[in-house]
C-alpha cells in the first residue's frame, strides 16, 4: 500500500545516520488519502539519500516493511494540489449554476404568477365580450322579428290591394252597366224605387268592402319605430367602436414609438456591453502582465538571494581556508585516533553520498530549468490565445507555476545539505591528508586562495540583480496603480450596466403586457365589426323594404279615396235619376 512520509535522519558521529520513516497518510483510492492515527515510525534503509524532513511516497506491505526505494512525493503532492484545486473550482462553478437555477426558477415562478393574472384578466375580458355578443344576438334576434312583421305587413298590403282591386273591378263594370241604364233611361225622366234601392245596395256593398288604410298604417308604424330604435342603438355602437378603434390606434403608435426606443436603448447596451468586454480583456492581460512581473521579480530576488548565498560562502571559504577545523561539528580528536584504513573507508562513503546527492541536484536543476521554459513557452501562448483558449492556459499556467516554485523551494534545501556534506567530507579530507604525510599546505582542497576576483564578480552580479529588481518593483508598483483605476472604471460600468439591463427588462415585460392589453383591443374592435357590419346591411334592407311599403300604402291610400268618391258620385247620381230625395 502506498503512504505519505516524513524522511527522519539521525546524525552519527562522521555525518552518516540512521533513516527512518514517520507515515502520514495511506492512499485508499486514486484521491482518497486518509490519515494515519498516532507517530508511526518504521525503518528504510534506502531512505538515506533524502534529507531529513523531505516528503516521500513509500510501498508498504502488510508487515508495514518498506518495498522498493521511496521517490520524492514533491511531483506527486503537485498533482494532488493541482486535482484538488480544479475539483474547488469545478465545485465552484456547480454551486453558481445552482445559484443560477435557484434564480431562474424565482424568475420562471414569477412569470407564471403573471401569466395567470393575464390569463385571468383575458377570461373576464372574455366574459364581458360574450355578454356583449348575446345582447347583439338579441338585437338581431329582434331585428329578425320585424324583418318577420314586415313581411306579414307586406303580405296584408299585397291582399289589401288585390281585394281594391277586384272591388274596383267591379265597381267600374257597375259604374258601366250604369252608365248603360243611364243612357237606356235617358229617354225616361225617373226610375222606380225597386231599382234605385237595388243601386243604393250595391254602392253601399262597395263602401263597406273598401279597406280602410289605417289599417296598414299601424302595425308599419311600430314596425318603423323598432327599426329606428335598432338603428340608434346600432349607431350608438358604432361611435363606441369608433372610440376603442381610436384608442387602439393611438395605443399601437404609442407602443411603435416605444418599441423603437427600447430596440436602441438595447443596442446602446450591447455596445457598452462590447466596450465593457474589451476593458476586462485589457484588465486581464494587465493582470496577467503583473502576475509575470511578479514572478519574474521572485526569480530575481531568488537569484539575489543565491547571491548572497554564494558571496557568504566565499567569504567562509576565504576566511577558512587557512583552518581545517573551523566551525566543524566533526570530532577532530575521533578522527586523529580513528584506524587510517577506517578512515580511508569513511572518506569514501562521504564521497559516494556527496556524488549520489550531487546528481539528484543536478537532475533537479535541469528539470527546473525545463519547467522555466515550459512557463515561457505558455506565457508566450497565454498572450498569442483567444478568449476560448485562454481559461485553459491560465489554468495550465497556475498548475505550472505552483509545480516550478515548489520544485525550487527543494532544490534550495537540498543545495543547502549538498554544501554542508562537501564541508564534511573536505574536513574529513583534511585530516586523512594530513595523517598521511602530506603537508597542509599541499592538500587538494585547502590551501590559500586568492578569491577576490570571485568576490568582486558575485558582488557586481549581485548589484545587477538588483537594480532589475528595483526596476522590476517600480513597472509593478506603475501597474498595481493602472490596475485599480481599470478596476474601479470596470466595477462602475458593470454596475451600471447590470442598473440599466434590470430597466431594460422592465420596460421590456411592460411593453410585453400593453402588447397584450392592444392585442386584446384589437381583437375587441374586429369582434364588434364582424358583427355590426352584416346588422347594418340588414338594417339597411330593412328601411328599403319600410320606404317601398310606405309607397304602397300611400298608393293604396289614394286608390281608396278615389273608390270612395266614385261611389259617392254613383250615389247622388242615382239619387238624382230616381228623384227620390229619401232615396237619395
């Protein structure tokens, strides 16, 4: 099983030790780790290369007996970081999208709330528009009535004029045959009272069968006055609909005009929008410009700090060059009385793990100096990448930069250990040197060395640095200062765009709800006229047909006046021919 552990080293007497393990964690799955209760400690030998407190990742068996050579867990926990940083970020994202649902589902629950109250609006508008179609199919059922009146009035004049007529028929063959007595009598001065009371008979018959005309005229009458109340009350409707057509009209110009300024007021925002979107652009690649200078500026101040580092060393090797012994944690009286050919022994472990901890460093250095080329080689994608590429090398980039700085962070303990086993073995050095005969001032790695040259060179080295890295810090303390004034302008038209999107919403479901509310009117105004146009026609045949009946009975009028006085002449003319004034 794997485990995470602490590589612990005790010091011997000549700079070996004893390695041990101190388990941290076991891996349960691919990114399950669980933590291990208590200190357990176990041996490895195989251990000895790593310096104490240097994370490894071991296999253990059952037996919890190290198996294999531990490797360095620096890349390992890297990438564990790195998945637990993208499982934040994942996290992050999905908790956004919650919130996200949560506010369209408030927004979806209110506009359903609104398409109800709509709904109920248009059913009472629905309602009240029905009422007003059953009261106009009650006015044209009574329209129909009349239309069923005149037609019976019309039927009643037909018969009227055709009784008229048969009566005149046959009053003009009587007036005829009267005319034929007459002319047969003319040669008698009188008739008898048998026929002249026969003659009075038939003239009154003829009076009593004339129709009168206000018969007719009564029922067309009222038949006349429901047809003008149907007129007036369809007239009045009509002005009504005039109104709401007027209104409708006005309302939709109104609701254009409105239309128009809502279509600019939103083409105005996307084109802040787009200018707002290209400053996050130049935001973002001043961020990421500062972040470069950043880490370009830790680099620098890293690289001063090894400076320092070596002129300190040089110094220590000036100072100690002449003194074998100096500062040395090293048993000098043990060395002096240890065996020549223990020591020779021990010399040589020295070296082999000065050699072996020499290459890991040197391995390390290169990989560093790899992964700073890899970092260059994204930057310079990061600032040639579009917007669909650029969250993925941002975060390749983040994942990269954490990997190299952690990876330089080891390699400069491990430059640290590397230097103090050189200074063990050169004591150790000094003295099989000096123990074999050999004169100090022929050792091979001591003697007196004029490094002043090298002192001087570091120290311009160094001032070097630093100046870049007083430059450095003035570009980045000149961006930090553009950077809050983009942030602030960024953050006031962000505001103020998010301000004038919620207005423009608003404006936008207003106009959604007066576009129902004329949308409905319309519908009211083309209802009423699918509906008064054919009362109106109706109507209108209605008053032809009333103007040609009232011919007809002003015609029938005049044809009974004419039968009257005809049978009022036929009268006095009998009465005359009988001179008989009682007959008369």
């Amino acid at each position: 099983m794997l485990y995470l552990a602490e590589v612990l080293k005790k010091s011997g007497v000549f700079g070996g030790g004893k390695a041990d393990l101190k388990l941290l964690a076991c891996q349960r799955g691919e990114y399950n780790w669980s933590a291990v209760p208590g200190e357990e400690v176990v041996p490895a030998d195989d251990a000895g290369n790593f310096n104490s407190g240097t994370l490894v990742l071991a296999e253990l068996n059952a037996n919890k007996q190290v198996q294999g050579t531990p490797r360095e867990a620096g890349s390992q926990l890297v990438k564990i970081l790195q998945s637990f940083s993208r499982f934040q970020e994942k996290f992050k994202t999905q908790e956004e999208e919650i919130e996200q649902w949560k506010q369209s589902l408030t927004y979806q629950s209110q506009e359903l709330n609104r398409r109800e109250m709509e709904m109920e609006a248009q059913r009472e508008e629905l309602e009240n528009v029905q009422s007003e179609l059953a009261k106009l199919e009650a006015k044209r059922t009574e329209i129909e009535s009349s239309n069923s009146e005149i037609e019976s009035l019309r039927a009643e004049l037909n018969r009227s004029r055709s009784e008229l007529e048969s009566a005149w028929t046959q009053l003009h063959g009587e007036r005829e045959a009267l005319q034929q007595q007459q002319s047969d009598l003319q040669q008698a001065s009188t008739i008898d009272a048998e026929q002249a009371n026969s003659l009075q008979q038939w003239l009154t018959y003829l009076s009593d069968t004339i129709p009168q005309g206000s018969m007719l005229q009564t029922p067309f009458s009222e038949i006349e006055v429901k047809i003008s109340a149907g007129q007036a009350w369809l007239e009045e409707r009509q002005a009504q609909l005039e109104q709401w057509r007027s209104e409708a009209n006005g309302q939709q110009a109104d609701l254009d005009r409105a239309l128009e300024d809502l279509d600019r007021n939103w083409q105005q925002w996307r084109q802040q929008q787009g200018n707002l979107e290209q400053q996050r652009v130049g935001l973002t690649a001043k961020e990421q410009l500062l972040d470069a200078k950043q880490e370009f500026a830790l680099m620098l101040k890293a690289q001063v700090r090894s400076s320092d580092d070596l002129l300190s060393q040089i110094s220590n090797v000036s100072t100690t060059s002449g003194d074998g012994n100096g500062g040395s944690e090293v048993d000098w009286t043990q060395l002096e009385q240890m065996p020549l050919n223990e020591l020779q022994h021990r010399v040589r472990e020295l070296q082999n793990e000065l050699e072996t901890g020499l290459r890991l460093v040197i391995d390390e250095q290169e990989e560093l100096i790899m992964q700073r080329l890899e970092l260059n080689e994204l930057e310079a994608k990061l600032a040639r990448a579009g917007d669909s590429e650029r969250a993925q090398l941002q975060a390749e980039m983040a994942d990269q930069q954490e990997s190299y700085k952690f990876l330089n962070e080891t390699l400069i303990g491990q430059r640290r250990s590397l230097r103090e086993r050189e200074r063990i073995v050169n004591q150790h050095q000094s003295v099989l040197w000096r123990r074999l005969g050999n004169s100090p001032e022929a050792q091979p790695s001591g003697g007196s060395v004029d490094l002043s040259p090298l002192l001087s060179r570091a120290n311009q080295q160094r001032q070097q640095q630093q100046e870049q890295v007083n430059q450095l810090e003035g570009e980045i303390d000149r961006i930090r200062q553009e950077l809050d004034g983009l942030r602030q302008a960024v953050e006031q038209q962000t505001a103020e765009g998010e301000r004038q999107l919620g207005e423009l919403q608003q404006q936008d479901r207003e106009l959604h709800d007066r576009r129902s509310e004329i949308a409905q009117l319309w519908g009211r105004v083309n209802t009423y006229q699918e509906v008064f146009e054919p009362l109106r026609e109706r109507l209108d045949e209605f008053k032809s047909s009333l103007e040609s009946l009232s011919q007809g009975i002003a015609q029938l009028e005049e044809t009974v006046e004419a039968q009257r006085n005809a049978v009022v002449q036929l009268q006095e003319s009998i009465s005359a021919i009988a001179g008989d004034p009682a007959v008369a």
